[in-house]
C-alpha cells in the first residue's frame, strides 16, 4: 500500500472547521494557537464561531483552511500516524502551501503568514468586476483549453484547473469568461457556469501577485520536503526547496494540474490518498480520476479515531 497525503483547497472552508479537533486534541488546539500568533489576530475565532462571508475572504480562507489541515495532522500525529506514511504530498492551490509545512518544508507560523500574503495579494491583483472564474462540466481539459483559447480574442481566458476527467475551471476578463460560458455549452459541455469567487485565480492577471508572492518567498526559510512534493504546475514530484519556491510562485499564475498530479502519483503505486483537513471535495476528485483507489477525508476526531483503528 502506497498512500499519498492530499490537503484541500478554497472553497472547502465552514464555519466551525476543526474546532472538535482542537477540543479533542491539545497538539490540534496548539496549531490554532500558532496561526492566531503569528498573523496577530484570533484566526480561530473567525474559523469557529464568524460570518462565512468574512471567513470567505480569500485572505482569510487561505490561512484557515491551511490551519485546519495542519490541526487534522497534529491530531494524527498524537495517535501515532504521522508523515512516515505518506510516499508523497501535494495540495490544490493554497493546499500546496500546507502539503509543504506537513512536510516539514516551511513552519507553520511562516506558512500563516505567506497565505495571508498570498490572499491579500491575488485579491487586490485585479480591481472587482474586472475578472471572472467558470466551471465547465462534461467537456475533457483539451476541449476545454481549446474554449478558453477561443473566448480569449485578445483578452485573458486561461484553463485554470484541471480537476477531474470532466471537471474544468476557466479563468480570466469578464468578459472572456462570459464568452466562454457560450462556446462551452456549444462545444458539448453538460454545464458552463460562473463561479462566485472574488478574483480569477490561476492566469495572467495574476501576475501582480505572482511578484509579491517572489518578494515575498525570498525572505522566508525552505527546507527540502521529507517526502516529496507534486506540484500543481508540473504534475510531477520535486524535493528541492530552492524549486519549490519558484514553482510557488508560478502556481499563481499557472494551472493548477490536479487530475495529471493524481494520475502521475496513481502510475507511482499510489493506491490510496488521505485527505487532511476540511471537506472532502479532493476525495470527489480523485475518485473519478484513480477509480481502483481508495479515499479517506480526515477532518474531524471520528476520521482521526477511524483512521487509528483501520
């Protein structure tokens, strides 16, 4: 048995998200603690007990859900499953950044503080109503890089996901993205729809942020992974620290190559994938990807206690 360690991505977050694990768990709470510490502000009490609006925020999203996973592993970890397990690990988008503090890559405080960073910076990288985000269901990832290249017409229209053999997600202008919505359904797409998200993640215009994120990432200590990294943009393992910060930073304008990162671990042996912290979208995903193998979602004391006893 070959596992991977997995770690989700915007969009997973809710209100409440491992508040049972850092009841259960000291070393859970102590994460809380940690990231309430170094982005001086009480983060937990947002996760816990705030509006999902405010936690919705990219510049809070990012940092949380990161803390829920790493809540979730140190939860592991008390009952004796730790990193040993895991062949590799890897994270959809801001899930890239807790793979890497689970691997022992970057601490925790500086991975709080690097999302923050990361949120602020891909929020304020394209003025509100400029940019949008769709995804298109039912069409492969060429079709769908094939729409995007047509809706573009001297706009940016970008494929910026691929999730799932037929689950994709475009990126770009407004307008772009208004266009492609049309092409998709009339290329055979089963639905084309925008997402309510607050700035188009993973293309061009992102590029400002691209640059804070290198400003940002120079300044902060990476260590080679203890297990190796499948990064988002190259679908392929790296443990070489001084790489993984320069892929870091083409992530943010670069495709986030989910279903290719799971069917290279797949080819790899692996056969089973543990998804750490909240949600269980990541295990929807790969279930259509790598159907022989099998899924776990690990984000509450139960999942900790079923993961223990299996």
């Amino acid at each position: 048995m070959s596992i991977a360690f997995v770690f989700p991505g915007q969009g997973a977050q809710t209100i409440g998200m491992g508040q049972a694990l850092a009841e259960a768990y000291p070393a859970a709470r102590a994460v809380f603690d940690e990231v309430d510490d170094a982005l001086g502000e009480k983060l937990s009490e947002l996760i816990w007990t705030g509006e999902i609006e405010t936690l919705t925020l990219t510049e809070n999203a990012q940092p949380a859900l990161m803390a829920t996973s790493m809540a979730a592993l140190a939860a592991m970890k008390a009952e004796g499953i730790g990193l040993e397990r895991a062949s590799f690990v890897a994270g959809h988008s801001l899930g890239e950044y807790s793979a890497l503090c689970a691997a022992g890559a970057v601490s925790l405080a500086d991975t709080a503080r690097l999302l923050r960073i990361r949120g602020r910076a891909m929020q304020a990288a394209v003025p509100v109503g400029q940019g949008a985000m769709a995804a298109v269901l039912g069409l492969d990832t060429e079709t769908a890089a094939k729409v995007a290249q047509d809706a573009a017409q001297g706009d940016v229209c970008q494929l910026a996901n691929e999730n799932d053999p037929t689950q994709n997600v475009l990126s770009g202008s407004k307008a772009a993205i208004e266009r492609a919505v049309v092409l998709a359904k009339e290329a055979g797409a089963k639905r084309a729809l925008p997402l309510p998200v607050s700035a188009p993640f993973h293309c061009a215009l992102m590029q400002p942020a691209a640059d804070e994120m290198a400003k940002a990432l120079e300044g902060v200590q990476f260590d080679n992974p203890a297990v190796p990294l499948v990064a988002n943009v190259l679908a392929d393992a790296e443990s070489d620290a001084t790489r993984i910060k320069a892929l870091l930073v083409e992530q943010v304008t670069g495709r986030v190559r989910w279903r290719s990162s799971v069917e290279w671990m797949a080819a790899q042996g692996v056969n089973e994938f543990w998804e750490i912290g909240a949600g269980k979208a990541l295990s929807g995903m790969i279930r259509r990807i790598a159907k022989e193998s099998t899924m776990r979602a690990i984000g509450t004391p139960d999942d900790v206690v079923a993961l223990k006893n299996a």
